[in-house]
C-alpha cells in the first residue's frame, strides 16, 4: 500500500500541474458566477437557480476530468515509456492501478472542493449568510464526488484493454445507460418479449447506479436527504469501485506490455 501511496502521490502532483484542469475548474466558477445572474433575473427562486445550475456545472466539469484524464492515467505511462521503468522496480501492475485510481480520485476531490466553495460564495452574495438547509448542498456534492470516484474505475478498466478513443465511448456510454437503471428495472411493455424485459432487468443489476447519486433537486430546494442514503451511497461506491479496480487488475496483469 505504501507504494501505491506514492505512485498516487506522483499522480496526484503531475494531475495538478496540468493547466486543463485550471481552465475547467474556471470554466464552472463562470457558470456559478453566471447563475448568480440568471438568479437575479429569477425573482423569487434566486437560491434554487443558484444551487441547480452550481451543481450542475460541478458535475459536468467534474465528469469530463474524470473521463478524459482517467481514461490516460495508463495510456499516457505507455506512450512516455514510463511504464515500462515503474514497474521494473518493485511496484506490482495492481499497485500501479490503485495508486493511479487515488491520485486522480484525490485530484478530483480538490477541484470539486474549490467549486463548491465557489458556489457558496455564490449562495452567500446572494442572501448574505449561510444556512441549515445547505448541509444539503454538501451532501450533493459528496454524491458528486462518488460518482466521479466509480467513473474513474470505470475509465481504468477500459483503459486497461482497449484503444484511450474506445474507452472514453465505452465510459460515456455506460455513464449514460447508468442514469436509467430504474428505468430499466421498471421496464414492462405489452408488445416487449418477456425475455428481453427479464434481461434488461438482470442487466440493470450490473450496470453502475448513477441515478442513486443525483440529489440535486432534492439540495436545489432545501429538502433534507436522509442519513440511510448517505450510507447507502457510500457502502455501494466504495463496493463497485472495489470490484471494478479487482477485474481491472486481473486483466491488466494479464496483458501482454511489450
């Protein structure tokens, strides 16, 4: 594990050099800042604009780093040959992977911390103190960072196997099919083949829940969100990311690197 600490310390450093990150991070505090506007022009729901379009921009930003950077955390080693020189010392592949997993997860927790500081600087421009109901806006942006922790395990294991072009679709695509897990659960139709309806379900299970993470109507008008959930969330991010980083070890352990 202490070599894994320092393979995600390097990642982590080498992450924040990285002057996209800055322009992304900008990039959503002048969404927050604009949404300070649009709230303005929004008598009476000010707060809620504030709140929606914040995360929102949080979430995207975040999403896109998650992808775009986690999706090169192991071709980049290759292409500089850096990988070949790591792990000729003693670093196993499954160290190199959760070292690489940590530092952008750390990465992303520092930049999603500097936009939600941003977005309550925002909140408190706007109605002059900090309230009760904004406990709610830092759990959303925990799920937040949940979600982007099980995107980055996800841009690891098709990195792992498959061209940074194919792993980026293959990442978005399974982000997107995870917003409709209930959908999908709850899917019945009269002309469907009832085979086809037991397989979308049965697919549901394995497909990651994304939808369980987005609160942000819920932080967007002040409502609490139950303790269970946030234990919930938790238990089944750190649950997935674990299974997935496992699979991501053994196949990367596999591959032929030469």
């Amino acid at each position: 594990m202490r070599r894994a600490g320092v393979v995600a310390l390097n990642t982590f450093r080498e992450a924040v050099r990285d002057r996209v990150l800055y322009n992304l991070v900008f990039f959503a505090l002048l969404m927050i800042a604009a949404a300070i506007l649009v709230g303005q022009i929004s008598i009476g729901i000010e707060e809620n604009v504030i709140v929606a379009l914040g995360l929102s921009a949080v979430s995207v930003i975040g999403l896109l780093i998650a992808i775009f950077i986690g999706v090169g955390l192991v071709s980049k080693e290759m292409d500089k040959r850096t990988l070949y020189a790591l792990l000729a010392k003693p670093v196993r592949r499954w160290e190199f992977l959760l070292g690489k997993f940590g530092g952008l997860v750390l990465t992303l927790a520092l930049n999603t911390a500097a936009m939600a500081a941003g977005l309550f600087v925002a909140l408190f421009y706007v109605r002059h103190s900090l309230q009760r109901s904004d406990v709610a806006v830092v759990i959303a942006v925990y799920f937040i960072l949940l979600k982007l922790a099980l995107v980055v395990a996800l841009a690891l294991l098709f990195s792992s196997f498959t061209t940074p072009l194919l792993a980026i679709l293959y990442t978005a695509g399974l982000y997107i099919a995870g917003q409709f897990v209930e959908e999908m659960r709850t899917f019945h139709s009269e002309t469907a083949n009832q085979t086809v309806a037991a397989f979308t379900r049965w697919l549901s299970y394995l497909l990651p829940n994304f939808e369980n993470f987005n609160v942000m109507a819920a932080a967007a008008h002040g409502r609490s969100i139950p303790g269970a959930l946030l234990l919930q969330n938790t238990a089944y991010a750190v649950l997935y990311c674990a299974i997935v980083l496992s699979v991501t070890a053994v196949i990367f352990s596999r591959r032929n690197l030469k």
